[in-house]
C-alpha cells in the first residue's frame, strides 16, 4: 500500500486486506464481483444513446437533456459522503446489494414515467443506486487485489463496463427503435436485479471495518483528505465524461451518423485495449507513467469532436477518448488507493466520485446551457481543456512519496 500522509511508513504495513506480494489476483469473490458489475453496468450503458433521444421524444429541449443526465450524478455527488462513510462501517457488500437494488427501482420508474419530472425522479433513485455501488464495489476489489497489482485489478474490473459498452449501447439503441422504451426499461431494471443477486453470494474481505472508527461528523466523514487531489483529477475528467454521455449521440445524428451506438462501441474497445497494458504499466512504472499520456489523449479525443463532421473522424475521436479513458482512470484510482488506510477506502473512493460526480454534473447541466446558446458545437472545446487541467491533481501529488512506486514495489 502507498505512504499515507498522517501515518508513518511503518503504519503502511498494517494492510490486513492486501494479499501477499505474488497471491493470485482471480479468486471466486473477485469472478462474482466482476460478473455484477458487467450485468449492471450493461444495463446502464445500454441508456447511454437512448435516454437523450427518449428526452427528446418527450418534448424537451437540449437544456432539459442535461438536467436529466446530471441529476443522476447531482444526487450521487450529495450522497457520497454517506454511502462512502456507510461502506468501511457497514462493510462493502450491503452498500452494493442496496445499490443495485436502487438501479433496479431506478429502471422501473423510467417505465412508468411520461414526463420530464418523471424521468428526473428516476435520475435521482439511479444516482442514490450509483452512490451506493460504485463506492462499495471499488472498495471491495481493493480490498481482494495484493497491493502490487492493484492497477491491474482495478484495470480488470473496469474492463467488464467496456466490454459491456461495447455493444449495449448500440444493442439498447436497436431495443428502442425496435420494441419501444418499455423494452429498454425493463431489460435494464432485470440487469441490476441480477447484479444485486450476484452480490448477495460474495464474502466479506475486511474484518475489522469499524474498529476505532469515530462517528460520523462533518469533520470526518465528508471527504478524505488525501483523496482531494485525486478528487480534483477526477473532477476534470468528469467535466469531458459529462457531455460525452448527454450531447454525443445528438451531436452526432445532427451530422449525420445514423447509430450513434457505434462511437460508443468503438470508444469501449478502445477503453479495453489500453486497460489490458495500462495497468500493469501503472504498476511497475509508476501511476503518473499512464495517466500523464492518457489525460493528454483524453482531451485530444474531446478536441476533435469539433471537427468531426463524418463517420471516421468521429470514430478516430471515439477511439482517442477511449484509450484515454482506459488508462488514465483506473491509475488514479490505484494512487488514490495508494495514499489512503484500508478503513479509509470507502470513505476515499466516495471523495474522488465526489469530485467526478461534480465534474459530470458541471459537464451536463453546465454545458447542457452553453450547448442551448451557442450550439453544440461550443461544447467540446471547453469540455478538452477542463479535462487536461486533470494534471494539476497528479501535480499536487508530486512531493509524496509513491507517486512513481507504490510501497509495495518498494
């Protein structure tokens, strides 16, 4: 584990939940971890091209298009210093199962609703499910993965959302156009009831979670401090993650592209391919060896949507923000679980989603105006240049120790 800021070297070395320098990183419990998240986040993805166009189809506007993307990531930003508090004292597996039960509920709700007030109440069940699951589950791969291969781990787990990315959302797209929302609805509510279901048979890894831990108070269960800078990388990522998810398939129609399912598929397989050496690479190079390049290509592939005006510029920009993607995140996850406790970890895992929440939030609702005004167009641009300023987070880091190898390289 990394040097911890408050703590002394010698502290560091009281990591119960890493396994041994060497112990294998595939288990039962990390096979069933990585099986709820490709179920769920199947689901969701499959409402990454079609929730904007069912906004449309309401009647709304491209303002009310990012009202109801960001107010997922609104409600989970205002929630994760509970549910990150709630996952190291009640441990990770129950903040999961009420997660995806959560998502679950979020999907019935879009079913029913008719209108834009309906959808956003959705939004908001999704986001306390995004809160709660996300946090959880990101805690509990740290908690299985030896501490020398926890970017890979990381890499790994993530990889199962791109390969579902791959092809849920152009297979939610031909859902829509082919049966209707009710369809797509459903089949993303049954997903996450199958994740919960997978949820409910993994082993807790972390035995002493709530062992001296202070009650919660605004002082000590809002945010991790040593997470902040990461927090504030992730907040600039979430600022080109944002409009990617609400404008890219409109933006992408408006120039002609007739399913816009495929950049995300092209994107996911992109994420995949850069994960698969990233990881490793984090590890044995150093964390700001891949996320320095990744944040740079991160931000070209946002760059060069404004000048996509046919099939393959817009797959060359899905394929730039994908390798970005895939290699700059899970590395500053993997710092992120360098600087911070293993009691802390839910509580550090909730501060960077705090800042990325935000970031998305910012991206969505914030751009969803300047995209009302100026047109989508004037989007990207603005969405490159706040994710690039990512860097100034893994500067912040750069006087302590671990950024380069972790302590159990050492």
């Amino acid at each position: 584990m990394g040097v911890i800021s408050s703590s002394s070297p010698e502290s560091a070395s009281s990591d119960h939940t890493a396994a041994p320098a060497g112990a294998r990183l595939i288990s039962r419990d990390f096979a069933l971890a990585i099986l709820a998240n490709f179920v769920n986040s199947f689901g969701q993805q499959m409402l990454t091209a079609t929730l904007p166009l069912y906004v449309l189809a309401l009647g709304s506007n491209q303002a009310g298009v990012g009202l109801v993307s960001g107010a997922l990531f609104f409600t989970a930003m205002l929630l994760r210093p509970f549910t990150g508090y709630l996952a190291d004292l009640w441990r990770r597996r129950p903040l999961m199962i009420i997660g995806t039960l959560f998502y679950s509920l979020s999907g019935v709700v879009y079913l029913l609703a008719g209108s834009l007030p309906g959808l956003v109440l959705g939004r908001v069940l999704n986001g306390f499910g995004l809160s709660s699951y996300t946090t959880a589950s990101s805690a509990y791969v740290a908690d299985l993965a030896p501490a020398r291969r926890r970017a890979e781990a990381i890499g790994l787990f993530s990889i199962v959302t791109s390969i579902g990315s791959i092809v849920a959302p152009a297979f939610g797209f031909w859902v829509m156009t082919s049966f209707g929302f009710s369809w797509l609805f459903s089949g993303t509510a049954s997903l996450a009831l199958a994740a919960c279901i997978a949820s409910l048979f993994m082993r807790e890894r972390h035995e002493h979670l709530a062992v001296g831990r202070e009650p919660w108070s605004a002082r000590t269960g809002i945010v991790a401090l040593d997470a902040l800078p990461m927090a504030g990388t992730a907040l600039c990522f979430g600022m080109g993650f944002g409009p990617v998810g609400a404008f890219l398939a409109i933006f992408a129609q408006a120039r002609g592209i007739a399913n816009p399912g495929i950049l995300f598929t092209v994107q996911a397989l992109a994420v995949i391919l850069s994960q698969l050496v990233a990881g490793r690479l984090a590890d044995r190079r150093g964390r700001a060896f891949v996320m320095v390049p990744g944040t740079v290509i991160l931000s070209l592939g946002l760059g060069m949507l404004l000048f996509a005006h046919g099939l393959t510029e817009f797959l060359v920009a899905a394929a730039l923000y994908g390798f970005g993607q895939g290699s700059a995140q899970p590395a500053s996850i993997a710092l992120l679980f360098d600087r911070v406790r293993p009691e802390q970890r839910g509580l550090a895992m909730s501060t960077y989603y705090l800042g990325f929440d935000l970031g998305i939030s910012l991206g969505s609702i914030g751009l969803g105006q300047v995209a009302q005004i100026f047109g989508l167009e004037a989007v990207w641009p603005i969405a490159a240049g706040c994710t690039l300023l990512g860097l100034f987070g893994l500067l912040a880091e750069r006087n302590r120790a671990g950024i380069v190898r972790t302590t159990a390289d050492r």
